[in-house]
C-alpha cells in the first residue's frame, strides 16, 4: 500500500507562498514602526516647540534648556530629550541663525520673537436687517441712479 505523496511542484509553490507571505508581513511591520517613531517624535516636537514659545519667547540659546520626555520605540519609559535632540532626529539644522528648528518652531529669528501672526481676515459685512412680522405694511422702495 503507497502513502499519499505530494509532487515537487506543489511543494515549491508552497514554500515560495509562505516567503512571499513573510515579506509582505516584514515590509507592513517595518513601515508601520517607522511611521509610529514619526510621529512620536513630531510630537515631542510640538511640546518642545509649544515651551520654546511660551516660556522662552523663542530666545536664541535654549536648544539644549528645553527638556521633553517621550518614549522611543523599545525604550520601556520615557526619556528626557532635549529640544535638540528632538530636532537632530528629525534632520533639522540646529545651527545657523535663524535654525531650521527654531524656523519650525514657529519664531522668526534666535534671537527672540514668534513669528508674525497672519494677517487678520477682514470683518463680514453686517447682517441684512430682520424682515417685518407678518401683516405690517411696507413703505415703497425708490431707487436711484
């Protein structure tokens, strides 16, 4: 009595499945994990940026004054991470005056001062009058040139 076999060909197409099928798995996992280590570290930017602003007024120096905690991917707890550090992980220039970092922080110049606020929209025009109530009579409307 012979077992069932199964042909070489069967058995190659299999094995060439399941590789396929771990690639495909590696390549979503490693995509995911980069864009997660993006976002937090854009994050932890935000924060930076947001104490740069409010309690330094965006004054030249404090690159390295301005802590932030915030966990990298395998790191168990939170770090401290200075300012920049945060920008040096994202490829931002931190010299030069005025930095890429304090340009994305928002501040004009290192040496003090956000960056000018956007010009206001104009104010809407006033809201046309109520219509009468019910019943009242309406005096003639003369146009004129």
């Amino acid at each position: 009595m012979k077992g069932i076999s199964l042909p070489i060909n069967v058995i190659v197409i299999v094995a060439v499945a399941v590789l396929v099928l771990i690639v495909v798995a590696a390549f979503f996992t490693t995509s995911t994990i980069s864009g997660e280590i993006g976002i937090r570290r854009q994050q932890a930017l935000d924060n930076a940026c947001q104490n740069l602003r409010s309690l330094y007024n965006c004054a030249s120096g404090h690159l390295s004054d301005i802590e932030i905690s915030y966990a990298e991917i395998g790191e168990a707890a939170p770090t401290k991470h200075s300012l920049g550090f945060i920008c040096g992980k994202l490829n931002l220039d931190t010299s030069g005056s005025p930095s890429q970092c304090y340009l994305r922080c928002g501040c004009s110049t290192a040496g003090g001062g956000a960056t000018p606020a956007a010009t206001p929209t104009p104010a809407a025009p006033p809201a046309p009058p109520a219509p009468p109530p019910l019943g009242t009579p309406i005096a003639p409307v003369v146009i004129t040139k």
